[in-house]
C-alpha cells in the first residue's frame, strides 16, 4: 500500500495506458526527478519513458480497475485541462491588461492574484513545454504572449531552483515585461516587429521606457518586476535597447524574460511569419549564450528543455521521418534522430539537414 492507503502494483512501461496514475516519483541517476508522485500519465509521458529505457513503474491499482477508467483518463487528459485552463488565464490576462491601457493604473491585487492561483500550476505542469508550442497557432497578441512568457519564466526559475517566492516574482515579471505596448495605438500593436521602421521602430523602443514607468508609481511591486519591462530587450554585450545596457548593469529578471521571450517568439506565429520549430530557438540560444544571453541561465535552461523532447516526432528536410532519441552530451544544439531501428541521424554532422517539423510525443 502506499502513503495514501491506495493498493500499487508494478507495472512495466510498455504496458502503461494513459490515464493511469503514478505511485511512487521517479528519479535519474542525478538525482533529478523525471516524474512526481500522483502524475496522471498521457502518452507523452509514457514515450519518454521508453526513451530513458525505465522498465517499471508503479501505479495506483484502483484507477486500473476502475469501471470509468477510459472515461476518466479521457476527461483528465492532462494536454486537454492545461488547454482549457490556460484559455481560462488568458480572458484574464485580457481584463489586466486591458484596464492598464484604460486607466494607466496595474490592478497588483488582481494580477498577483492570477500568477499566484492560475499561472503558477501552468507552470508546474509536466509536459508544459509541449502544450504551450501546440498553443502557439493560437495568437500573437500581446494577451497571449505575456502569458505564455510568464508561465515559461515559471519553468525556468523551477529548472534554475528559485524559491517559490522569487519563482513567483519572477512570473509576474514576465507577465508584465510588455506592459508597455498598453501605450501603442492599434495600428501598431497588429504590426510584426520585423517591419517597423523609422518613427514605428522607435515608438516600439519606447515600450520598455513605457513599461517601466507604469510599473515605477506601483509600490507594491519588486526591483526586479521594473527592471524587467524595462530591461528585456537588452542584451549583455550592450547590443540591446533601449540604453545600450551592459551585463552587470541588466537585471537578473530581465536576463531570464529575455531567453523566454525569444523562444516565445521564434515558436508562435505571427503576421508574415510561420512559427518554426523549438529546436530553431534551442540553437539561437546555444548561438547567443556566450554573446547577447546570459550563460547562467542559458545552460540550465538547454540542459532541461532537451530532456522535454526526447521521443518527439520529426520530418526531416529531405521527408524522412524519425524519433528524437538523444542529445549529444555537450552544447551540441541539435539532437540524434532515430529514422529506423539501426539508423541514427546526428544533425550536429548533417548541416545539410534540418528539422522541418515537429509533432509532440
């Protein structure tokens, strides 16, 4: 019997269905948890498995047995409730924001409140990576995206062990670093960013100063909530906007919302532009570490986020099909391909080939 009283039983990973419910957490050999304790397993979650070639795992007896077993493994679908619950968040996220814009004034009780309640467990839930890409068709807009750079600044304070105090700052952070584009006019807000020019360009500059001093006359808001709007589009090397900042001078917030609102941006489509795969973002943020990102956050994040795409399905450049079945062990961007049984692709070595698409486990 387990801790809570339910019967257990072993069961091996090639006979696992989803919907069952895990008994006992799984840890690697680092120590590092693969799965909690009471995870409601989804297909993906049964693929990765496989892939760590894990050959036993207990689950709880009584969700085998149970009559309604297939009717509440499709109900609790953990892919659908994040999609429904994140689509909840975002008429939220719509009202925040849009009262900003109305009267200039951040409704802190409310948008604490929506991080603490709501974003807070988006985060926390496994296979957000993946969910949150099979949102990315949904919209670009400025709700959209600040939620979605919230819950991913979520995931990467819990892969960089915060607290869950700061991890919480941090999401808000996130959910706030645009809050400056409140102060564009339609015409622009609807505008890609890769076309604006001259008095456009600079007006979208100003959404960082603009951010900043909505959120300076909140008293009840971090350092580092401010220095985010204002900061996310710096760079360490001084590259960045809008003053030209250096690395010490960049706010650890602003450095983590700035890796998250790239990888927001190089996966969602746009206007003009067709979102591209996470690894397109992986291999910009393995370009940029050591340069324009900070490399104290880049390694723990492209160690972690590697893990989320073991057994994922890809199409090759040249139409071939395969499995994603590893990483290299190093900063290598791009991961091993399993295409059949006894034929591994390493595109680290193909240059001639590329991921085209992808589909989450």
């Amino acid at each position: 019997m387990c801790k809570e009283g339910f019967a257990l039983r072993a069961v091996s990973v090639e006979d696992l269905k989803p919907g069952m419910i895990l008994a006992r957490t799984l840890v690697n050999d680092d120590m590092v948890v693969i799965l909690s304790e009471n995870t409601l397993l989804t297909k993906a979650h049964i693929t990765r498995l496989t892939f760590l070639n894990i050959p036993v795992v207990y689950v709880k007896d009584e969700y085998e047995l149970s009559k309604n077993y297939q009717t509440v493994a499709s109900i609790f679908n953990r892919g659908n409730a994040f999609v429904k619950d994140y689509k909840n968040v975002v008429e939220t996220a719509r009202q925040i924001i849009d009262e900003v814009r109305e009267t200039g004034n951040v409704p802190v009780s409310k948008t604490d409140g929506v991080v603490t309640q709501k974003i807070t467990p988006l985060a926390q839930s496994s296979g957000v990576i993946d969910y949150l890409f099979e949102l990315n068709h949904l919209a670009a807009d400025v709700y959209n995206h600040s939620l979605r750079v919230s819950i991913l600044a979520g995931v990467i304070a819990k892969w960089m062990k915060f607290d869950a105090e700061k991890a919480r700052d941090l999401m808000l952070a996130g959910f706030l670093h645009d809050i400056g584009k409140t102060k564009f006019d339609q015409r622009l807000l609807d505008k890609n960013v890769e076309n604006l020019q001259g008095e456009d360009y600079e007006r979208y500059i100003q959404h960082t100063v603009d951010g900043q001093h909505i959120l300076m006359s909140v008293g009840d808001l971090s350092d580092g909530v401010k220095y985010a709007a204002m900061q996310h589009h710096e760079r360490m090397d001084g590259s960045g906007f809008p003053f030209g900042s250096v690395g010490p001078d960049i706010h650890e917030y602003a450095r983590i919302i700035a890796v998250a609102d790239i990888y927001d941006n190089i996966t969602t489509e746009r206007e003009g532009y067709v979102k591209r795969t996470p690894f397109s973002a992986i291999e910009y943020i393995t370009r940029e570490m050591y340069t324009t990102l900070d490399p104290a956050i880049c390694i723990p994040v492209l160690i972690r986020i590697k893990d989320a795409f073991l057994g994922s399905r890809v199409v090759l450049s040249d139409g071939s099909k395969g499995k994603i079945a590893a990483f290299p062990n190093d900063f290598a961007a791009k991961p091993i391909i399993e295409v059949a049984k006894d034929n591994v692709v390493n595109l680290n070595q193909r240059p001639d080939l590329s991921i085209t698409e992808y589909n989450p486990k």
